[in-house]
C-alpha cells in the first residue's frame, strides 16, 4: 500500500476552506477581529463564543458552498502530476460532516477539481473529529499522511505514516520532531519524488 498511496486531508490541505468560510461568514455579516484574524481557531479569530463559532461551522460545512470550494494553492497541479505522472491515488480524509449531502458535494468538488481518478477513497467524519481511529487503519504502512492540523499530523507520525504539515499562519511555528513541514504541494511531490528512488 504504502508505495502508491498519499492520505491527505482535505480542508487547508487540498481545498482553501478558509477563504470560502470567510467570504460565506461576510455573506452574513460576520467579519474576524484585528487581532485574532489570523487564528485557527474560529471562534478566536471571530471573537465569538465557540458553541455559536462551531453551529456556523456546521451551517458552512453542510451548505452548498461545500460544491465549490477552490484548491489550495498549487495542489492541482501537483496533485495531478503525482496521479498522472507517477501513479499515486488518494485517500482523502476529511472531518467535515456526517451529512450525506454535505459529502456528496465535497466529492463532486473534488473530483472536478481534481479529476475522477485521483481519489480511491473519500473518508468523511464527523464535523472536527479526531482523526485517530480512521489513522489506525493504516499504522506502519508508512504511507505518506498530508495535514494542516498539528495533533493530526503528530498522530500519523506516530502511527508509522510519514507525516507532513501543511504550513499556515496558525501553525507556521511548529518545530515537533518526526513531521515535515511543506509549504506548498511542489514541496509535497518533490518530497514523495525524493523518497521514491
């Protein structure tokens, strides 16, 4: 498995889901704080109460705008290239939400953006579960294991993946040992490239 497989997930790895939640949040009127605008946490960077933060997080998530989320910086390019080029296919991982609907058109996003056969597996979660368990399915596969969140990519590590961090402004700080920071997905396939031969 681990010789043609990439786990990746989804929002702030292959899809901008911050800029579409915050062009839907300013939509309904909602604009971050000066000085937490640059949060992970939404609740934080919108100054809000986080029960009220995680419903709107919910109400995005299972909305129509899940159909149109744009990619990630250069993911579809390199993306495509590690699938076309070299052979890999996806698992995508994504703690979005149990609403069928929602996944539907996080999928129907995904493959036009990507293509029909890039993506072997779609994995959808609950919205912000903890991605263990479905980890634990592929312990010591050394697959490669693409995430923003830092305990997500600290548990792939730890599970024998090798793990990458897709760097952000919230988490452009981390120094943990075991996980590679990647600033774009040229860094990714030139990474996965590197390890190959």
């Amino acid at each position: 498995m681990k010789e043609k497989v990439i786990l990746t997930d989804c929002d702030g790895v292959l899809l901008d889901w911050g800029y579409s939640f915050d062009q839907w949040m300013d939509r309904h009127g909602y604009t971050p704080s000066h000085v937490n605008d640059t949060a992970y946490a939404m609740d934080r960077k919108y100054g809000m109460p986080r029960d009220e933060c995680r419903r709107l997080i919910r109400m995005f998530n299972e909305s129509a705008t899940m159909r149109r989320i744009p990619p990630l910086r250069d993911a579809i390019k390199y993306v495509k290239k590690l699938h076309e080029e070299h052979g890999y296919v996806f698992h995508c991982i994504s703690s979005m939400s149990s609403d069928h609907y929602a996944q539907h058109l996080r999928t129907k996003n995904l493959i036009e953006t990507f293509g029909p056969s890039v993506f072997e597996k779609y994995i959808y979660l609950e919205c912000g579960a903890d991605k263990d368990e479905i980890l634990t399915k592929y312990k010591d596969t050394e697959c490669w294991w693409v995430e923003d969140k830092i305990i997500n990519a600290e548990v792939g590590r730890d599970m024998g993946l090798k793990s990458m961090l897709m760097i952000h402004d919230h988490n452009r700080g981390y120094n943990g040992e075991g996980v590679e920071k990647v600033y774009s997905w040229r860094d990714v396939y030139e990474r996965v490239l590197d390890c190959s031969y």
